[in-house]
C-alpha cells in the first residue's frame, strides 16, 4: 500500500524525484485539463496497488514551469516514467489505467 500521489514542484522534483531511490512515474498536468482530470484516479489506484515500490506524483506545469520545460513537455497530460534520476519513458494523452499499468510494468 502507497502513501499518496505526491504533489511535486520545480523545488522539489530533484529531491522527490530524481534522487528517490526507487522508480518513479510524473504525471505533469493543469487544473483546466480535462484529459488531466480523466486519468487522476487510475493514478491513484496504481499507487495503491504500487506505491511501494513506485513514487507516484503530480507536477503543476501552471505552478512549476522549469521541470517541464527541461523534460521538453508540449502537451498534457503528459506521464514520464524515471529510473535512477533518468527517463525511462513517457507517455502523452490520457490513457486507460490497463495502458498505465502495462507503462508502469516496463520497470518493475
């Protein structure tokens, strides 16, 4: 059992994120996206299932804007899988939470 989507900003997205110890899946979004909103709860669900081995966390891209610009972020939602501080993968749009998961299984 996780802890909770954790809410990261250009603060601490180094700390929380990149220097995390364990994988870790970013979904970058805006309050005013709706696609954003759509895939909120298969992320929480994930991290219920996975949030022991996994960080899940949300980035604002209204309220942090250099970490997207530094992962070159064009659209939103947009999901990067990072491992040991680099990413993995990512993935762009909403998705359903089975396509989440199989992304998610790339690391485990």
């Amino acid at each position: 059992m996780g802890h909770g989507v954790l809410e990261v900003n250009d603060n601490s997205f180094e700390s929380k994120i990149l220097k995390a110890g364990k994988p870790a899946l970013v979904d970058f979004w805006a309050p005013w996206c709706g696609p954003c909103k759509a895939i909120a709860p298969a992320m929480e669900e994930l991290e219920e299932t996975y949030g022991d081995r996994i960080v899940f966390a949300r980035c604002n891209v209204d309220n942090s804007p250099n970490t997207p610009t530094q992962y070159s972020i064009r659209a939103i939602p947009t999901l990067i899988l990072f491992q040991d501080g680099k990413v993995v993968d990512q993935l762009v749009g909403a998705v359903p939470k089975s396509h989440l998961e199989e992304f998610v299984n790339k690391i485990l």
